[in-house]
C-alpha cells in the first residue's frame, strides 16, 4: 500500500515498524461546539482508513485526543458562567453522539488532555534539561532554533516565517519564533501546580505527550487536516523528537479542506453547518457516504446538490442490496451448480474487487474504491435475478457488502414497521389501556417510539406518523 506522506512530498510504500502492527495517532477536536461537517471530515477518513488497515491484517493501535483545555474553552465557560471541565465534558458527549451516528469507531484509547498533564510536565522539563527550553517568569517556551530540522515537514524555512511574517515579538521570548509550552494562570482559569507556575500546557505539547505515552517514541502513522501541518504538527515534530532524539512519526498524512464556496468551513468565519444539523437533514450515511466519495487530499466543496447526489448515489447501492436480499430471502433461488455464464459474472466481480483494492492501495483513493463497488452494483442488476443460482446471488451479495462494510458504510438497514402491523398495536394499546394495563399500553408505546413511530391521542382516535 503506497501513503502520501507530507513530509517527503511522495507516495511511499508503506512499512511499519513493526510487523503486522500499525502506530497510529490523529489530532482530535478542541471539544468546546458541536463540531462542523469540517471538522467531521478527518474522523471519517481516517477511522475508514483505519477498517481498511485492519482489513488488511495489521493490529491498528489508533489513538487520538480529547483537546480539554483551551482559551476557546475556557471563554465559553465565562461566557455561561459555568466550569471550563463542565463544557468540555458537555462537548465530548455530543462528539460522542455525532461520532455514533456518523458510524465512527471508537479509538483504542481516547485520551484528554487534562488527565495527562503529569506527563507534559515531564516532557518539558526534559526539554528544559537538553537545553531546548527555558523559563521567563513562569513560561516556559521551546527554543525554536535549538531543533535544526524545524520546518521540514512544513517546508518552511525558520529565517523566512521571522523575517516574513507578523509575528508578535514578545519581550520574553529569546527568539520570536520561539512557542509555549507552558504558561502561567490567568484569573479564572483552570490551572496545575508545576516547578514554574500554577498555569497550564500550551497546545502542541499534549500530542507529543499522548502519542509518546501510548504507542511509544516512533509512530507509523500521525494525521490530521491540512491547516495542522503549520504550526502544530512542526513544533510536535520539534519537540518530539529533540526530546527523543529519534523520528517521530514515519508518516503524516494531512486531508484537504470541507470547503464552501471554495473557503474552507471554519467555525470562526461562521461559514459552518454542524454534524448535527446536516444530520437532522440527511441520514448520517449519506454524510459519511459524501465525504468518502472524493480523496481526502483533493479539497471538497459542501453544497446541497453535492448532497443531494451523494443521498441518490448511495440510495442506488443500498436498493441493489436490498433487492438481492430479497431474493436470497424466497425461496425461488435455485441451489444449483453455477452455469458458464455465471462462473464468468464471479471472475468479472474479483476483477472489480482487485479495482477497489488497489485504489484503497494507491493512497487511500475511496472515490476510486466506490466507483468499482458501483461497478458491480451494475453488474448485479443486469445480471442478477429470480432465475440466479443462488451461489451467485449469495456471492456478489457478500462481495458488494463487504466493500461498503470496509469503508464503514452500513448496508443493514433497520427493519421498518408496516403501517397494518402499526396499526394492530395502537389497537392492542386501546384495549389494554380500557382494562387499565397501562404496563402494556407504555410497553407499546416505547416499542413504536424505537421504530420511529410517534403517536399521538387526538379527539378524533390515536394518529401515528413516522418520525
Ligand atoms: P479543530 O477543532 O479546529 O482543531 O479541528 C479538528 C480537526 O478538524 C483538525 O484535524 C482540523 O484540521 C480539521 N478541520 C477543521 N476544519 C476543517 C475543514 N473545513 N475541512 C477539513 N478539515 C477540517
Ligand atoms: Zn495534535
């Protein structure tokens, strides 16, 4: 399998450390919003490139982070009058809502940044022993210009970003280019005792932190979007590896921006649709479907007709399924041997197989993957019916399953209510509620609550609808 990795600038055969086994770690959300479509979009590529990965037979170690404390946190817990940890406990479990709905898996270990902080202090403090660090009046900053290869993943050269960019100087640093690592309390905020102050940990460090912890000093694997590569990713390189004095991660992979209007989705231009609220519109397999439907390098513009096609695209997959299952169902199916023409259906659905695997191979091309399952959808209806051998049938069935499951694209569909066995429960209902069994008529209730049947009691009798 071939990995663009952002810092060699090439598609690299990929190798892990050690056999069978892949090191993974992805940056996580700052957990103080319900997150964007945006942010959505690394989750979804890299938990499906995760299934992949483990389809291929390695042991995936998939770490990514909770960030728990922040300056956006912390503002939001002022604003309302309520604890920084009461807000981001609030915003884990509603990411924990979108990540379930969006069929994300959870991750070996999800740690946050706030239950790590011992190991920060660590961390920096070794900084400060090799001499990578120092200490200004309770801060302590990582001295940009002691790692030599700063900048090698951003491409970036450290004279160029001083001498170009608005940086803030600040009297304390020793060098403008020099970034936090540790920074004293404000009032208000939530704070550590540490060997320098009562403060808190700037942000990069708590990846160096976690990803060291739990999968060690060299990692496979370290991702997430592209606006992560500068400066967050380079000063977790910076750090990581002048405190280990070895490589940090072998490779980084980096997805390309959920764009509108050819701007990238951001919470702070305000130009954003929440999880939630595109999943109140569509099913979240459609999201979820829509993201995996172009690369994650190529920048992906959100709009409604874009969502409207990804809706019919997977639509049209999922009826094939159900049509097959349909026929698997009855028994008109024959269990004969397959004739010519259908051993011939089976080579033609390895060849579209083999095409999904090698555009999943070729850096992780899921547009190219679904447009093979669409292949043998097509294949399926044009060649699939009640006359089938039922080992056809059964196998490109298997097959087409198979592939969706991999890209964690759910093709079991919820058993739906029909509206004559809706209608015999409202009337159950009606009669234990007469004989005052009012155990039974809630059990019913709840029962078509799950199904997504709403009721409701009007003068005129029980209406139902679906919700
Ligand atoms: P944040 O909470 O802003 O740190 O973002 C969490 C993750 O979402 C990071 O990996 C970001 O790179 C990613 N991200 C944020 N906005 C977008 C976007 N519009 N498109 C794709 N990825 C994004
Ligand atoms: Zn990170």
């Amino acid at each position: 399998m071939k990995i663009y990795n952002t810092l060699t600038q090439k598609k690299e055969e990929f190798v892990p450390l050690e056999e069978g086994k892949v090191r993974m770690y992805v940056c996580g959300p700052t957990v103080y919003n319900f997150i964007h479509i945006g942010n959505a979009r690394p989750v979804i590529v890299f938990d499906s490139f995760r299934r992949y990965l483990e389809y291929l037979g390695y042991q995936v170690n998939f770490v990514t982070n909770f960030t728990d404390v922040d300056d956006k946190i912390i503002k939001k817990a002022n604003d309302e009058g309520v604890s920084a940890t009461e807000i981001s406990e609030r915003y884990i479990r509603e990411f924990r809502t979108d990540m379930d709905a969006l069929n994300v898996r959870e991750a070996t270990v999800h740690p946050k940044a706030t239950e790590e902080i011992d190991g920060m202090i660590e961390m920096i403090s070794d900084l400060i022993k090799k001499g990578h660090a120092y200490e200004k009046n309770g801060t302590v900053y990582f001295k940009t210009r002691s790692f030599a290869e700063y900048g090698k993943l951003s491409k970036k050269k450290i004279d160029d970003l001083e001498a170009g960019a608005r940086i803030a100087v600040s009297d304390e640093k020793e060098d403008p280019m020099d970034f936090v690592l540790w920074k004293p309390k404000k009032e208000g905020e939530p704070s550590w005792a540490s060997p320098w102050s009562d403060g808190r940990p700037g942000w990069h460090i708590e990846c160096s932190v976690m990803s060291r912890k739990y999968l060690g000093e060299q990692i496979d694997i370290h991702a997430g979007g592209e606006d992560l590569v500068f400066p967050h990713h380079e000063n977790e390189i910076a750090q990581s590896e002048a405190c280990n004095e070895k490589e940090f991660a072998r490779y980084w992979m980096h997805n390309a921006f959920l764009n509108i209007d050819n701007k990238k989705m951001s919470k702070s231009e305000g130009n954003f649709f929440t999880v939630r609220e595109i999943c109140d519109q569509y099913d979240p397999q459609v999201v979820r479907f829509f993201m995996l439907n172009s690369h994650y390098r190529s920048p992906l513009n959100f709009s409604k007709e874009l969502m409207e096609a990804a809706k019919n695209s997977l639509t049209r997959i999922l009826t094939a399924i159900g049509q097959l299952e349909f026929l698997l169902s009855g028994n008109s199916l024959e269990d004969r041997e397959m004739s010519e023409q259908e051993k011939q259906l089976l080579v033609e659905a390895k060849s579209l197989q083999d095409k999904y695997k090698a555009a999943l191979d070729d850096d992780f091309n899921s547009s190219d993957a679904i447009a093979a399952i669409f292949e043998l959808v097509k294949l399926a209806n044009t060649n699939l019916n009640s006359d089938s051998s039922k080992t056809s049938v059964q196998t490109i069935y298997d097959l087409i399953a198979k592939l969706c499951d991999i890209l964690g694209i759910i093709t079991q569909k919820d058993e739906e209510l029909l509206a004559e066995d809706i209608e015999k429960l409202i009337e159950e209902r009606q009669s234990a509620r007469k004989n005052k069994n009012f155990a039974r008529s809630d059990e019913i209730r709840n029962l078509l609550l799950e199904k997504g049947i709403i009721l409701e009691d009007t003068r005129e009798g029980v209406r139902w609808k679906r919700s």
